[in-house]
C-alpha cells in the first residue's frame, strides 16, 4: 500500500513540475510574442519617422506625425507632445484626439465634439509650463519617464468636470537625444478602457527614444537643406558678381590694364571697372564697401551700375562720384559706406584725371630719361560715398589731374592689400608695396600685378585671407 502510494505522491510531483515548466514555457512564450509585437510597433514607428524625416518635415508637422504614429502604437485615445524652447519652458505644440489639458478648464464648455475637439487643441497649444511644473514639468526636469496606472485618484493628474476628459490612466515619457531634452510625450486612456500596464510603459519610453533620433535627424535634415540652398543662392551671386567684373579691357595702343580681385569669403565688397568711354577716353575705377558678403556685393552691384550710367553724362570724375553719391543715399545702410576711387585716361592728352572718395591713396611709378625711377604717393581730398550728406560730400571731393607719359604706371588697390598679415599678425603695409612697385615698376601690367601679388602671398604665408583683396596695374607702354 505504502509502494502505491509513494508511487503516486511521485507521480503527482513529475506531474506538477511538468505543468509548472508548461505554464513557464507558456509565460516565457507569451513574453516573447509581446516583446515581438513591441519590436514590430517600434520598427513600423521607425519607418513611419524615416518616412517624416524624408518628407522635409518641419518640427510642426513632424510632431503631428508622432503623435498619430504613437496613438496608432499604443492604442491610445489621445496624445500631446510639448516642445521644450529656447527659453526653457514647455508648450503644445501637436495634439491629436480629446486629451486633457494639464490646467483646469473654465466653466461653460461647449458640448459639440467637434467644437471641443478644436478648442481644446486651441487650449493645449497655448499652454507651457516651466520645468518642474505639472506633471509635465516634472518629468521634463527630472528626464524620467511616469507611468500612471490609475490616474483617477492620482493628485499629479488634473482631473475635469467633462467626464470626456477624464483621465483613467497616462504616460508621461520624456523625449531625449544625447541627453538633451527635446519634448515631453503624454499618451491617456487605453481604448479598450483598461489600464495601462508595464509593457504598454515599456513601449513607450522605446517610442520616446526614437521620436529623439527622429527629431534631431529631421533638424539635421533642415539645417542641411538650407545650407543647400545658402550655399547655391551664394554660388549664383558668385556667378553674376563674376560677370560684372571686366572680362576683358578697351584696346588701346599704348595703356596696358591688369587686374586681380579675390574675394575673403564666396562674395564680397571689392569692385574694380575699366571701360571705355569714347575712342580715346577710358574710365577705370576700384571700390570697397564696409563689409563682406552678400549685402556687400549688392551694394557694389548698384554702385557699378550707377558709376556705368554717370559716366556717360559726366565728364569730371568728382561730379559722377557726386552724382553716385546722391544716387547711394536710399540704397546704403547707416552703418555701411563705399570708398572709390575714379580715373579717367585721356590717351590724346597723356593725362589721368581722377577723384578719390576715401580710398585707398594710388601710387604713380615714374620712370625719368636717365634712367632713375620715383614712386609717387598720390594725395587727394575726399570722403566715402554714403559717410555724409551730399552737400558736405561735395565740398570735399575735387578732380586731380596728372600727366601719363611712357613708361609711367599707376596702382591702384584695396586695404586687402596693405592690410594683409602675416603669422605674427604684422601688416604688409604701404611701405612694401611701394617696394615692390618699385623694384618691378618698369615691366609690363600684368608683370607688375603678379611680382606685387607674389610678394604679398609670400609675406602672408599660411596666414589666410582676412579681407577682400583688389588691385589694378595701369602702365603707358
């Protein structure tokens, strides 16, 4: 009897230990299914936000698609996502379904859906709360997420009169990328009116994590694609301030012209313009506006243009640089001016004739029948176009004319020039270049530009380029 009955206690045993591994097996089982179909949301939630990112979203309507992608995984009513600013608080900013507002509501609430649907949106999307404030505050400060089963008796959970609006349960997660806060996500009221549990939790915060990526990559994206277009808005303006600039010079059987700009940034200030006038008058002039950029490079565009139209109906360089000034007046900033210098060469007479509004002082290579050289520093009154009003302008600027006979040169430059620096910060300055003007005066134009432009990249070095660099070599052959 006692064998039987041992027997049977053994079995009974086997027979529990067998249903216990069953119901382990089956638990084990059912935590892979719900880690799978956990796994599978977060992919097609993944995909959705590629999809967003794709797109060219902006962070408006990205949210918005976070919140749909997140009520579509959990099974949720409702949704709110509240954007952390720059200032440091929390504000609405994509709602989706009747989700609750984090502050009591006023009496009087319409009873349409539809109405209500809309103005609560309106309310969500005004609100912001501080860090540490409300449920979203404090997880927003403290960067973790809550999970409240039962919300009902809660006292974190604002709670409303509209039994529409009541919360049963809720999901706070923070959205995070690298630790940076980015937003907070809530989610409310399963639809199958149960709670939400520690999977539901467990999904969420995974959701959280990639709205994070999502959001950054979507910002990355932006930043990118107006990067883009910066970059080809400033290869156009390249382009065209390229073909203002002279591609060729007037033919003339004894002035020889050379010219080199290059440009600090894509674009800049610096202009130079040689043009012919009539047969036998030719206009050259070099400017510098204050600045560097796009707004530079306008600027010189307007200021060529005028200087182009001018000097067909002026024929003393002081009142077309008067008339430009008058002209500039409306389309300069107060904090901007042009320095120039205008010339005009009268072949017939030898002569240049020229008016000097702030820039830079030319210099005038002189070569004497013995043989002896002299450099000459060319003084002159005048100050930059759009510095002063017209009439103090015009008291200032005066013509200055000077013979130009064989074998003569003129340079005329920019502050780029002078100003370029070395490794230990000092400048090339004046004095060098009237060195080298000095020392390769009697050559050609374009031998005199590139000995001048070879002793300033020597002198600088791997220095760099701070500012816009122009010079003109004019030389009577």
């Amino acid at each position: 009897m006692s064998f039987f009955l041992g027997a049977l206690i053994g079995l009974l045993s086997m027979w529990l230990l067998y249903a216990g591994k069953r119901r382990h097996i089956k638990i084990i089982e059912e935590e892979k299914q719900l880690l799978k179909q956990e796994k599978q949301i977060v992919v097609e939630f993944m995909h959705n936000m590629v999809e967003a990112v794709a797109e060219g979203s902006d962070r408006a309507a990205m949210f918005q698609r976070i919140i749909h992608a997140a009520i579509l995984s959990t099974g949720a009513m409702s949704a709110c996502i509240f954007e952390k600013r720059d200032n440091g608080t929390l504000k609405g900013i994509a709602v989706e379904g009747l989700f609750p507002p984090q502050r009591k509501l006023p009496d009087g609430l319409s009873a349409k859906l539809a109405t209500r649907t809309q103005f609560l949106e309106t309310i969500l999307k005004s609100e912001s709360f501080e860090m540490g404030e409300g449920l979203i505050g404090q997880v927003a400060k403290s960067t973790r997420a809550q999970l409240i089963a039962d919300a009902t008796n809660d006292p974190r959970v604002v709670q409303h009169h509209d039994p529409a609006l009541k919360v049963r349960s809720l999901i706070v997660a923070p959205v995070l990328f690298q630790d940076t806060l980015i937003a907070v996500l809530a989610v409310a009221n399963p639809a199958d009116n149960l709670a939400f549990t520690d999977t539901d939790f467990s999904l969420v915060e995974s959701l959280a994590e990639q709205v994070g990526l999502a959001v950054h990559n979507c910002d990355a994206m932006q930043l990118q694609i107006e990067k883009n277009k910066l970059d080809l808005d400033l290869e156009l303006a390249c382009s065209i301030q390229n073909l203002l600039l002279p591609s060729q010079f007037p033919n003339s059987p004894k002035i020889e012209f050379a010219a080199q700009y290059t440009a600090a940034q894509k674009i800049g200030g610096d202009l130079y313009d040689v043009f012919a006038i009539d047969d036998n008058r030719i206009g050259v002039a070099i400017a510098d506006v204050s600045g560097k950029g796009i707004s530079a490079s306008i600027l010189m565009a307007i200021c060529q243009t005028n200087l182009r139209h001018i000097s067909r109906r002026k024929d003393s360089p002081a009142e077309v640089l008067s008339a430009i000034n008058v002209q500039m007046q409306s389309a300069m900033r107060r904090d901007m001016f042009i320095t120039i210098i205008y010339a005009i060469i009268d072949q017939a007479e030898q002569s240049i004739t020229f008016a000097r509004a702030g820039h830079e002082l030319p210099l005038f290579y002189h070569r004497a029948d013995d043989g002896s050289s002299q450099i000459e520093t060319i003084h002159s009154e005048g100050m930059a176009l759009g510095m002063v009003p017209p009439e103090m302008f015009d008291l200032m600027i005066k013509d200055q004319t000077m013979p130009f006979r064989k074998d003569d040169a003129l340079i005329l430059y920019t502050d780029g020039v002078t100003e370029s620096v070395n490794a230990i910060g000092e400048e090339y300055s004046s004095e060098r270049l009237i060195h080298a003007l000095e020392t390769h005066g009697d050559g050609s134009a374009q031998f005199i530009l590139e000995q001048i432009m070879a002793s300033v990249h020597h002198f600088s070095g791997q220095a760099g380029q701070a500012d816009d660099l122009t010079l003109v070599a004019i030389k009577h052959s």
